[in-house]
C-alpha cells in the first residue's frame, strides 16, 4: 500500500458528466491537477497523450457518499477497502448508531470492543491508543483509502459517564455527557449518533437526548439516531426523532430509514408523509437508505434491553440463570423484545452472516429455525446456545423488509445512500459491496424509478451538503477530485447473499482526492483518504 496526498496531472477526455445537481448530462474533458478538478471543458479541448483517460462511452460523477458505515475499524485492518472502492465510494460517515471507538477511556474500551465485535471485529493485538475524536481522526489521516467524516457515538458516551446499565441519567450526568460531546464537536466530528434499540445508548430518555441535541446544534451538526424501533411502533419511534429536532433545533438525519417486519407492510407513505409534514414546518430531516429487503445486526440485538444491560459478561451470566433465562425467552418469543424493535422473534427470518467462533463457522447461512431443526433443540435454545458460545461476537441478517417500502422511500426528497456495510463475518450482507451500484443499475437503469442524474444527486451531492462537505460531492472547478468514471449500460451490484464479497460490474476508475484508487477496474493499493473535519467554514481535510 501507498499513501499517496497528492496526486500528478490527469486528463479524463470525452466523459460524459453527472455532475451531482441533478442536472441532464454533458460531454466534457476533466483535468485534474493536485488533488482538485482544475478545468471542465469541451470534449476534444485536450490533445490525446500518454496516461490519457478516454472516456467515451463512460459517465464520470463525483464519488460517492456512503452516509451510515461500519468502517471504524476496518479502514485500519484491511487498508485496501476494496470493498468500498470497488463500488465508487470516496467519502464515508463513520461513528454510527450510537457505539463507536471515539471518545473513548480505559474503562469503557472493552466493552465497546466487545459490544460491537459482530460489526467491525475485535483484534486482540490491534493498537487503541487514542481516547479523543482529535486523536481518532489524526490516525485515520496517516493513511486511508477513502476520506471518513465521524459522529460521536452517543450509547459511547453514555457508558463513559453512567456506564452500561440501565437508569436514568442524573443531572450531573447529562452535563458530564454534554462536555464530552462538546469536545468531540470541536475535535471535528459532523454530528451525533444514537443506537436506540442497543444498549446503553437506548436507556437514555428522550429528554436526555434533547439535551444532548442542543449541544451538536450549537455546531451547526445534525443528529443521525437508529431510533428505537423499525417493526412495533415504529411510527411512533419516527414522530420521537422529529419532534426532538423540532424541538432542539438540532438537524436530523434519519440513518437506515425503513419500515420493517409485517406491521409495516406497505406503510411508507405514512412515514414519508410524517417527514413532509415536518419539513414543510421547516424542520431540516434528510435520510439514506440502502436497496436490499433484509436487514443486518448482531444476534444479541434480538434480547431485550434489560437483559443487555452491564456489557457481554453481565448478559451471559443471565443467560446461564434458569429464571432469568424463562424471563428473556416470555420477552423473545410471546411478548416481543425491545431489542426486535417490538416484534415476537421470527426464527425463520434469523440467518447467522457471521461468527468469531470459529467452531460455529458451519452456521454461517444458516437460520436459527434451520440450525435448530439440524440439531434436534427449540430455536430459542439454539439462539442461547450460539450466543454463549460465540460470547455475544454473532452477525446475523435478519429477513424482515418490503420492497414497495424500500422504493417508495428511496425516491423522497430527503433520500441519501448508506450502506450500513458489516464487512466482517463469514457471510455479510451483500450491501457492504453492492449498494451504490444496485442503486444505479437495478433501482435507475433497469427499473426507472429515478433518472441516472436524480439517481447520482441521491450519491453525491445531496449527501455532501448535509455533511457540509464545501469541496467535494459535485464535478466542479475547484471541488475534491473524488471521482467514479463507469459505465451507465453495464454498472451493477454483483454481490449477492450467497457470494457477498464481489465487486460491483461497470466502475472503471475511482479517484479519491486526484489519485487514482481503481484504474481499469483494479486496485492501485493508494491511501489518498483523508479525515473531514466539521470546521467553521465547513467540513474539510485539515491535515495534509
């Protein structure tokens, strides 16, 4: 690997630009000259030569905006990314749903490692030296291989001032909370994220997120909570987000914004006309998604909170407890855990993607309905038993969305993209490689439900300036040369559920500030990302 900051001359002849307004295609050259797009001129302005890129045929749009991954860890662990890269994703918002490694202190770093080892792994021998965002965002730019943006994990914070029971927050508390997040907002982090069907984060009030609320407004930020349901309620769970934001002034990003399980068949027209209710009041709410029906998490999700509560070894200890365990199985299987948003477990719907164990690596793909015929035990049983055993470190997909909701969504006027792309696990979610190119060859392309240029608005610009990104996500003079040349007849997700780690059809180059990370549809191994940071000017690369 390479890290490469700058970047020689390259001219990018004949493209056809989508330049990420929205507005209809043009015939262009692109010279790119130090990192930036120097000029956009007429097509043939530019004299063939060596290194030149032509482009006939191919559209060049800026890169693309990955609005909720689960890439923490893993720009560190496997530099190349080539999943991300492979699909034209430049710029990624890390920090999400509400655990993260940042702000983090000695007391509270294992539990976090632990909590979120089925979304990003947890190396023994890995060095988590840094405590503060500054710190966190300062190693990211010692070389990445796409620019990372960051929110400070608000379930992170929590555990670091009340730890991870469960309990209101004292007053003290919620002040201690709120300096935390104030110096994270200064350290350079665009916004907040909360967890609120995952613990400690979920125990927080919705007072207590107001008050948190008004501090990353006082920046200029924007909250991005997974709120606390997406199956029972979840309407309910929505309106709480809005009035919050209504009520702290505090900009909201809705982070994976569907409507799932079967009591929200079809009823994404209400959500959307929750949100259009409250933007015409004015109310700033942008959302993402991503074009796949099932979702993914980790299999300790589906526990409800109070059995969560105090880390991995507390619930673990429950799950051994015979009385507790008859209690967490009456929440699980007749009333409906919190943790499943609300819903009675589905065993069915229950597929392991991962685990750390590698003694279980014959479940990958598997359902717990399905392990548990194998094995002659109920489901439940095999759902407790694969938790112990693999020390709550299980991926799982969870089969539980609606294609009339996913489309209806996706073509709102708040709409962005984001993956939540899991990159560990034997068996991930195709998302985490598939889901900027099933938008524009599936969901554009091939079903028309946007145009090429509304479809790459979505991608690029519109998630830019809800990032405040002021130099990048559009093709324009002057702008980031962060860039994705593909071809629009052929560009498509290749992943899928059975062979998720496959690289998207039709991206020929990527750029990431200027310098070539794919050329020919291959990886050059370049560590050209940077760490954006919230400024007053806007969000930027502060460290060149």
């Amino acid at each position: 690997m390479t890290n490469t900051p700058n970047a020689p001359q390259q001219l990018i002849a004949n493209a056809t630009v989508v330049d990420g307004t929205g507005a209809p295609r043009f015939a262009a050259d692109v010279v790119l000259v130090g990192g930036k797009i120097q000029a956009i001129t007429a097509p043939g302005t530019h004299a063939p030569g060596p290194g030149v890129i032509d482009a006939t045929g191919l559209v060049l749009s800026p890169g693309f905006i990955d609005m909720h991954a689960h890439s923490d860890l893993q720009l560190f662990l496997n530099p190349g990314h080539y999943a991300k890269l492979s699909q034209g994703v430049t710029t990624e918002l890390l920090g999400q749903d509400g655990l993260s490694y940042a702000p983090i202190d000695d007391a509270t770093l294992d539990g976090v490692r632990q909590k979120i080892a089925g979304w990003n792994d947890n190396p023994a021998d890995f060095d988590f030296s840094w405590r503060t965002v500054a710190q966190y965002l300062d190693r990211l730019d010692e070389g990445i291989a796409t620019n990372a943006a960051y929110l400070v994990p608000q379930g992170t914070v929590r555990a670091m001032v009340h730890g991870f029971g469960e309990g209101d927050a004292t007053d003290a508390e919620i002040a201690a909370q709120q300096a935390v997040i104030r110096q994270a907002m200064e350290d350079g982090a665009v916004g907040m994220s909360s967890g609120l069907t995952y613990t400690p984060g979920m125990y927080a009030t919705t007072e207590e997120l107001a008050q948190l609320c008004s501090v990353v407004a006082e920046f200029g930020g924007f909250y991005a909570p997974h709120h606390r349901s997406y199956g029972k309620g979840a309407l309910e769970a929505y309106d709480e987000m809005i009035e919050l934001s209504r009520e702290t002034g505090c900009a909201l990003h809705l982070s994976h914004a569907t409507m799932n399980f079967a009591p929200n068949k079809g009823r994404a027209p209400e959500l959307l006309g929750l949100i259009d209710r409250a933007l015409d009041d004015g109310v700033d709410i942008t959302l993402d998604t991503y074009p796949y029906l099932p979702g993914a998490t980790t299999l300790s999700a589906i526990l409800p909170s109070w059995a969560s509560a105090g880390g991995s070894q507390a619930t673990m200890d429950r799950l051994r407890d015979p009385d507790t365990l008859a209690r967490i199985r009456e929440n699980v299987e007749i009333y409906g855990s919190d943790g499943c948003h609300g819903v009675v477990a589905e065993w069915e719907t229950l597929e392991i993607s991962g685990v750390k164990n590698p003694e279980l690596n014959h479940y990958v793909g598997k359902t717990i309905e399905a392990i548990a015929a194998e094995t002659g035990a109920e489901p439940f049983e095999t759902f407790v038993d694969i938790l112990l055993r693999d020390k709550m470190a299980t991926g799982i997909l969870q089969h539980v969305g609606h294609e009339e909701n996913v489309q209806a969504i996706m073509v709102h006027r708040t709409h962005t993209g984001g993956s939540d792309g899991i990159l560990v696990g034997g068996k991930p979610h195709p998302r985490a490689w598939g889901t900027f190119p099933k938008f524009l060859g599936h969901y554009s392309r091939e079903l028309g439900l946007l145009s090429l240029e509304e479809m790459v608005n979505h991608l690029t610009g519109r998630p830019a300036a809800r990032l405040k990104l002021v130099d990048r996500g559009l093709v324009r003079e002057g702008f980031a040369a962060d860039l994705v040349l593909f071809d629009p007849a052929t560009v498509d997700a290749t992943a899928t559920f059975e062979n998720p780690r496959q690289a998207a059809a039709g991206i020929h180059y990527v750029f990431v500030n200027g310098v070539a990370a794919i050329t020919a549809g291959n990886p050059t191994g370049a560590l050209a990302g940077r760490a954006l940071r919230r400024t007053p000017e806007g969000t930027l690369p502060t460290h060149e």
